[in-house]
C-alpha cells in the first residue's frame, strides 16, 4: 500500500498472480482505519486451529452423498467407547488384520482368533467361531439376525434403517464392541478369548448401562439374552423378573472383617449382589 493509502498495484501484480491480484485492488481501503488481519471462517475473526479444521472437513463431507446421518450414531445410548468404535466401524476404518494388511503389506490378514480366515469386519464379527459362540449365547441358539452370507456393514446399516431390529442396535453395537475387545486381548497382551466370560462381562456392561442411565427399556429376557421380537421388549416391572432369575448371571459375595480396636472384637460381614449390583443378602457375625 502507498504512503496516500492506495494499492500499490505494480507491486502487487508483482508478488501475486493476477486472479489473486485483481481479488485485492478490488478491496475497499477504509481511509481511517487501521488494517489488521481477519480470520473469515469464524466470528471471533481471528486464526484457531479448530476453526481451519472444522472448514476443512466441512468442505471435505460438502458433497459427500453418502455421509451418513452422524447424530444416529452419537445419540446411541451406549457407552461413549462403543460410539468411537462404531464411527469407526462406520468409516471402515477399524484396524482389523485385513484392513491393515491392505495398508502395509507386511502384516498378516489372517484372524488371529481362530487362524483361519482373512480378519476383516464382516469375519470378525459374524463369521468367525470366537464371534459366533457369542451370538450364540447373546442370542440362546438359533438367531434369524444373519447368516454366512451376510455382509457386516450391509448389517450395521440395518441397525439404522430397519425397523424389525433398530430397537436393539445398542445390543448389537456393545456385543460387537466386546467381541473386539476379546480381539484385542488376544493379539496385544495374549488372554484367549473365552465366549462364556465374554457373554458375561455384555449382559453385565448391558445391565450396568441400563441401570445407571436410567433407561427404559430392557431388550434382554431374564436369561440375559437379546430378545429379537420388539413387541417382547421387558417394562420396567417385568424388569423384576430378572430379579427372581438373577441366578442365570451368578452373585458377586464380598466378605469384610473388622477388629474393634478398644474390644478386640472381630466382626464379620457378607453380603451378596448379583450380576447389575443389586442387594440380594447379607449376614454379619461377631
Ligand atoms: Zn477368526
């Protein structure tokens, strides 16, 4: 800019190509004001790291059709680790062997679980036997939910869309996120999966969830597995049915001894929960 507060446009067309060039002499210059330099993708007008991200990924997603509605996943009432896996699920972007392996091309695809089998989402999930012994429990037996031939994210789409089983997407969402989890035991600190614990530590996660969060309903039966037919979703006082058929998850018994420092006395006392943490005994002894 000139001492008489003007373009100084030879310079300009010196630094800048002329598309770039022409944008700026045709900028106004305020007579008085001071110039500073504004940052146009947020209103607070200065430069954030935050603000050059969003617009970037806005961009990125502009035109993207098939940009899924985001909000069905982190409305979800599941656990805030079961909503990043499935955004990741959603991406495609779970680091199983196979996709890794499509990635660097040293790593191995095969499943680690069963050695058998190239460990993508669809195998992991629903093909591979550690996987399958869990729906099996989840589900008591014979299931209609997918078969050999299912695709996983032709299924996972059909959580969102289909009404004969969106009612217990947040079932499936934490089945599939345990089922990982047993996977990643296996491949980074060696603990073989075991189906029965794994069913276990779900209906527990399951129960644990619905209690603390207050939820409504309940699409598990008193043997803790996922009822398939929405109309035999549990109310809340069929909810105290898994209370008289709390022996189908076992109890959880503590057992604590005190000593009365002044008597010396030692007092004793058990008492036994069971699977969702509910009281059901308790003896105390002198
Ligand atoms: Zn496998």
């Amino acid at each position: 800019m000139t001492d008489q507060r003007e373009w100084n446009i030879q310079l300009i067309q010196q630094i800048f190509s002329s598309d770039t060039a022409q944008v700026i002499i045709n900028l106004d210059i305020h007579p008085r004001e001071e110039e500073s330099i504004h940052w146009k993708v947020n209103n607070t007008r200065k430069f954030s790291v935050k603000a050059l991200y969003k617009s970037k990924i806005e961009n990125l997603y502009r035109n993207d059709q098939t940009t899924r509605d985001w909000r069905a996943i982190w409305n979800l009432e599941v656990a805030p680790a079961v909503k990043n896996f499935l955004w990741k699920c959603a991406h495609e972007i779970l680091p199983t062997n196979a996709k890794t392996a499509s990635i660097l091309h040293y790593i191995d695809s095969i499943c680690k679980l069963c050695n058998y089998g190239e460990e993508s989402m669809t195998h992991m999930f629903l093909n591979c036997p550690a996987a399958t012994e869990v729906w099996q429990q989840m589900l008591d037996g014979n299931h209609g939910l997918f078969d050999h031939h299912t695709v996983f994210m032709d299924w996972f789409n059909d959580w969102f869309h289909n009404a004969n089983i969106s009612h217990n997407v947040c079932i499936y969402a934490t089945t599939c996120w345990f089922i990982w989890k047993a996977r990643c035991d296996l491949v980074f600190q060696n603990i073989s999966p075991n189906a029965k614990n794994t069913t276990l530590s779900i209906q527990q996660h399951l129960c644990d969830h619905n209690k603390i969060h207050k939820l409504h309903f309940y699409a598990l039966n008193t043997q803790g597995h996922i009822i398939e037919n929405e109309s035999h979703i549990a109310t809340p006082e069929t909810i105290f049915g898994i209370q008289q058929h709390k022996q189908s998850f076992g109890f959880l018994i503590k057992i604590c001894t005190i000593q009365d420092p002044s008597t010396y006395q030692f007092f004793s006392a058990l008492t036994i929960t069971d699977f969702a943490g509910n009281y059901v005994d308790s003896r105390g002894h002198t």
